[in-house]
C-alpha cells in the first residue's frame, strides 16, 4: 500500500518537531518576559520627598521645566505636562520616550509622587509646580543596580532551564515514539530469523506512515519465508524419496540374487549391497545437513544433563560395537545441565566421536569445561595422528577427508559436517586443534540455557510443544 | 498362514518384496495405492499391514488414521522413504506399531514382520488377568480397562501396558519393553517407545502421569493415592 504523502513519517516528525521546539521557544520567551517585567511602582518614601520638596519650591521661578534639564543633585527633568493646550503640552525625555512611554504616562497620571525603578534610572514623581506636573529621574545607586542584575540573570536562568527541560521532555517522548515500534520491529525480525510466521507486531502494521509499512513489509517476508520453507522441505522429501525407492528396490533386487545358504558367495554383489548401503547413508546425511542448514529443523528444548548425555552415547556406541565401548572414555567434569535439544546434541557429540572412532585406533576421551555461568566446552580427544595444521579448518567441509586413501574404510565425510551446522543450530560452534601431547582435539563449545526458558516441561510428549504454538494463533 | 498387507504404489518393489515374503511362508496380498489398501485392509482379515507413506490418493498417513479409526488390532510396520525424523514420529503418533525407513535391509524387514507377529498372544497359554494402578488387564480379550473404563490401544500399545503392569510399579527398562512390544531391541538414538508411551498417556482420561518416566532408565506405574 502505497503511502499518502499526508500520513509520511517525514512529515510528521518535521511537524512534530516543529510544534514541539515552537513549544518550547514560545513558554521560554514568555518566562522570560514575566521576569523582565518592571517593577510596579511604590509610594515615593517620605524622606526623599522632604529633600525635594525645597529644591522643586526654589524653581518655581522658572517659567518652564523642559524633560533632559539637570536639576539639584542628579535629578534630571524626565517629563512634564502642561495643562494649557498646545503643542508642547506633553514633553517627554526622548530616550525614555522610546523604551518606557508607557511607564513614563501613567506614573504622570498618578495621585501621589511615586518611584519606579527602570533599567536606566529611578522615575521620581509626580511633582506639581505652578501650572506643571513634573517626573524626575536620576541614575541607579550600585545597589540598586546589583538588583537589577541579578533579576535579568535570574530570567535568564529561567529561560534556560525551560528550554533545558522542556528540550529533555520533548526528546524522552520523541524517542519513546520512535523507539518502542522499532524495538517491536527488531524482535519481530528475530522472530523472522527463528522461524517464525506470526509475528508479535500489535497494532503496527496498522499505523499508516512508514513504520506501519515496514511492519506490513516484515509481515510479508515472514510469510514468504514459511512458503518457501515449506516448498523445500517438500522438496527435500520429494529428492529424498525419489532417491531412496529405487535404492530399496536395488536391495531387495540383491538380495534376491543372491545365494539364501551362503549370502557373501558372489563378491561383486556383496560389494555392491555394502554400496548400496553406503549411497543411502549419504543421502541421509545430505538431507540432514540440508535440514538443518535450511533452518528446517525443530528445536524441541528441555534440561539435559550433558554428562549423563556423554555417558548413554557412550553405552550406545558400545552397543553398535563392544570394542567401541572399550575405546570411549568419559571423564569426570563439571557437566552442567543445561536446556536444550538432546537430539541434536547427540547427534553433535556422536558424529564427533564416531569420526574419531573411525580414523584412529586409540582411546577417545570425553571431557567437559564449564567456563562461566553462560558458557561450557565439551572436548573429544582422540590419540591418533592428528591432523595437519593447514587442514584444520577444512575439517568441517563436506566430503573433506585428510587422507585421501581411507575413502573407502572411513564413512562418507559428512560427519564433521554436520557436527558444526547442528552446534550452529544449538547456538554454538565446533573448533578443532592438534593437541600439544598428540591427538586431535575437537571443541565443541555451547551456551548453558537455563531452565526456566522451558514453557514445556514433560519431555516425551513431542506433540505439546507442536501443538501449542497452533492453539495460540 | 499368515496373511500380510502391503499397501505400496512400487509395483517392482512390491513384487520382489512378494517374493522375499512369500519364501518366508507368507501369504502377501498387495494394493497399490491408499483407497484400494483401505479397502482391502478393512475387508481382509490380515495378521499385519505393511504400509508406505507416499501414496497416491489417500497417503499413508490419512490411511493409518481411517484404518485405525475401525482397526485397531492389527499390527501395522510403517516404510517410509522419507529421511524426516517427524515423519517416523507421526506414523507412530498416529497409531503405527513400528517403522522401517528405506532403503532397507531386506532381511532386516523380515525379522520386523516376525518380530511383530511373534508377539501376538499365544492363547494356548492361560495367562491371568492382571491388576495395577487402576489398569485391570484382560490377556484373553486383549483389552484393557483404565480406572473400568476400556482403553482403545493398538496391539503394542496393549503390549507396552501389560509389560508395565506386570511391573507392578518397578521401573521397566526400555530395552525390555521394546522387546515385549516390538519384538526387537531398542536401537540407540530410537524415540519409538516414548511415542508409544505418549500415546498411551493421552487415551487415559484421569491422571495419565501415573506412567512416569524415570529419566535414563525406563517407565514404572505409580499405585494412586
């Protein structure tokens, strides 16, 4: 759906914006004119009245007072009002005239002789004389102008502090708006990556600005995703089937050529049985890397014992083959319990040490390195050749082997392989060194996942945990 | 004789394979695709079915669960081609007895299908009834009630529980009820027995924990309170 420019992101972060600094320059500029108001005038105190009331009787011989004329002191002429009509009625001191006319006005206008203090000078007045009403004016004593001082800093700091906060409170807000969909996006794309087709988006894909789109884009992508998962997991059954009906219908054709009272008569048929046998085993091998490559494999978590895991793969093993049994050794470690698929992690461990059944002679040695609360080593040790340095990290490609002439004793080289993409689907991973006292050593290095992350707890039922997600929708 | 089922749209493999079981003194019907295997499944009095999955028309699956809607009795060896693991689990989730995936040992097939007829009661015996945990298990009928009510169970459904009952609270290894079901020793890494197990917990109405696994070892049925 395509986007009307009016429900944009962009504009409405740049409205949003705008209001919001308009906001914050408007009640800082507002601040600041309460503080920097005027003080209202107050009663002229009797003493200063006393001093002037001589000075001003001593003038009336003037027939004029005119505003910027010096007078006793340093009290200068700031208005005067004649009651005649005329041109000169109303004088006015320019400078004052153009920054507080309307101060100059009404405090003319008042009963009784007041003082007002303004950021030039004390207004003083008014005074009547004959015919006249006069206000005087006279510069700020230092105190009084420290006062002044500290009031316009204080509006000052007030300004300040409004644009400090308010800026604060616009920018929590602003983030939480913007933040909070997009931490629900970040999950949902996690949810993606884990598999997911329902994402916990709430109301997102509803918004119409660009967000919204994002969410419904993410939606889509989860969709699809499960489509083509689904079309290569059928695809996947599909090869896997295609291939396997004629390789059971070519075991069953051997074995009916081949001699009831004495099956291994006839070599080439036995070799070719045990090729038979070999080619499904890849292809099953294959299909599992695919799997779990494809992230088509379902996790199915809960609390394992990695030691008690170690030791029934151990008694497996020497159930496939007692001599195997004699050559695995698991010691005793800090095994932790941790959660997770126990198939998988078997399987993991098994491919490992079958491998190094395989391709050595000696003991192989299970051994376990709790590092901290969140990380743990299990090491499979054989005492064989080891493996040279250079081949180290090819170990764990597909159909790689270090010597090329066991192709045919050995197993299929997938092994390794699929050891590091099943620890890669646990959350881990698989390195492999030569051990400094002979042997290879393989590290399988995994997170300890605590329980209770587990919703599901009995651990046969694998329906319940199928089912739930399902319930849910 | 014996008579077997073998529901599998391979028609080549089918015919070796009538061949092999016919030799074994089995007498081996064969159906082609799911509708005509339901049908003959439902019409025939089979000792065992032996049913694929990837079928045309019904799949092995919807088969398995029609057939076991009406038949409960009878074994039935699942073949899947498929390598999904899910797949065997929902075979078995759905009522199948045992699986064996191809391609297969030939000879491994014919010791399945013994494996499981073998177990079939052999009433020449007079086996008791036998009480415990609230089942009440009838080996002449093949049934068992839960707390007096009748459990609908499989063949090795039926097995398992009276292998457990006959337990009377100890912990049955899963080796040994792998061999009292399925005839065959639990293979390593096999997660048959669980599925069975879980089965069996979801048909008992009341209480179905009273099956409890003892990690490692087995199951054992605790006596109610």
């Amino acid at each position: 759906m395509q986007i009307r420019w009016y429900h944009s992101l962009t504009l409405r972060l740049l409205l949003l914006f705008w209001a919001l600094l308009f906001a914050v320059a408007s009640s800082g500029f507002l601040l600041a004119i309460w503080y920097a108001q005027p003080e209202t005038a107050k009663p002229l105190p009797q003493e200063v009245q006393e001093t002037l009331s001589p000075l001003l009787s001593d003038q009336v011989t003037f027939s004029s007072l005119t505003p910027g004329r010096l007078l006793a002191g340093n009290y200068r002429v700031a208005a005067a009002v004649t009651p005649e009509e005329g041109p000169n009625r109303l004088q006015l001191e320019p400078n004052l005239a153009n920054t507080h006319r309307r101060e100059l006005l009404r405090q003319l206008d008042a009963d009784q002789p007041q003082q007002l203090r303004l950021p030039n000078g004390m207004l003083v007045g008014p005074f009547v004389l004959n015919t006249q009403r006069i206000l005087l004016i006279r510069p700020l004593s230092e105190d009084e102008r420290v006062d002044q001082q500290v009031n316009s800093e204080r509006a000052e700091q007030a300004q300040t502090m409004v644009l400090l906060f308010g800026s604060l409170l616009i920018a929590v807000l602003l983030g939480i708006w913007l933040v909070l969909p997009l931490k629900r996006l970040i999950s949902a794309t996690r949810e993606i990556a884990a598999g997911a087709e329902k994402l916990h988006l709430k109301r997102l894909p509803r918004r119409t600005d660009e967000l919204g789109e994002l969410a419904r884009a993410l939606e889509t992508a989860a969709h699809d995703l499960k489509v083509s998962r689904d079309a290569q997991r059928r695809l996947l059954s599909d090869v896997s089937h295609e291939l396997r009906s004629p390789l059971a219908r070519m075991q069953v054709a051997l074995m009916l050529s081949q001699d009831d009272e004495n099956p291994d008569a006839n070599p080439h048929l036995t070799q070719m049985s045990r090729d038979v046998d070999r080619l499904g085993t890849i292809i099953e091998r294959i299909l599992s890397l695919s799997r779990l490559e494809n992230g088509l494999v379902k996790l199915d978590p809960q609390p394992v014992n990695t030691h008690e895991l170690a030791k029934i793969l151990a008694a497996d093993l020497a159930y496939v083959d007692a001599k195997y049994g004699e050559r695995v050794l698991v010691l005793d470690a800090d095994w932790p319990t941790t959660a997770t698929d126990d198939e998988l992690l078997r399987l993991v461990i098994e491919n490992l040490v079958r491998n190094a059944l395989q391709y050595t002679a000696g003991i192989i040695e299970l051994d376990c390195v709790r590092h901290d609360d969140k990380h743990f080593t299990i090491l499979v040790r054989d005492h064989g050749d080891g493996v040279p340095e250079a081949q180290l990290a090819q170990l764990f490609e597909p159909f790689f082997r270090g010597d090329p002439s066991r192709h045919h004793k050995a197993g299929v080289g997938l092994g390794m392989a699929l050891s590091l993409r099943a620890a890669n689907v646990l959350g881990g991973s698989v390195t492999a060194r030569n051990h400094p006292e002979g042997g290879l050593e393989v590290s399988v290095n995994l997170p300890i996942v605590p329980m209770d992350t587990i919703i599901d707890d009995e651990p046969t039922d694998t329906e319940a945990a199928e089912q739930e997600p399902q319930e849910s929708n | 004789m014996t008579k077997l089922l073998l529901v599998d749209d391979d028609a080549e493999l089918s015919s070796m394979l009538e061949q092999i079981l016919t030799k074994e003194g089995y007498q081996l019907t064969l159906a082609p695709d799911g509708e005509i295997g339901l049908q003959r499944a439902l019409s025939g009095s089979f000792d065992l079915i032996l049913l694929d999955v990837m079928l045309p028309g019904i799949d092995g699956f919807q088969l398995l669960q029609r057939l076991r809607q009406q038949l409960r009795s009878t074994p039935v060896l699942m073949l899947t081609a498929r390598g999904d693991d899910d797949d065997r689990v929902q075979g078995l989730e759905l009522g199948a007895d045992d699986y064996l995936p191809k391609p297969f040992n030939p000879r491994e097939l014919v010791a399945r299908v013994k494996a499981l007829l073998r177990r079939t009661p052999n009433t020449s015996v007079r086996p008791e009834p036998l009480e415990y945990a609230g089942f009440h298990v009838n080996p002449l009928q093949n049934e068992v009630r839960c707390d007096e009510q009748l459990l609908e169970l499989t063949p090795t459904e039926f097995d398992i529980l009276r292998a457990l009952v006959q337990g009377k609270g100890q912990v049955v290894s899963k080796d040994q009820l792998s061999v009292a079901a399925l005839g065959r020793q639990l293979a390593p890494f096999d997660r048959s027995l669980d599925v069975h197990i879980s089965n069996i917990r979801k048909k008992i109405e009341h209480n179905p924990e009273r099956i409890q696994t003892v990690r490692g070892r087995g199951y054992r049925l605790l006596q109610l309170a």
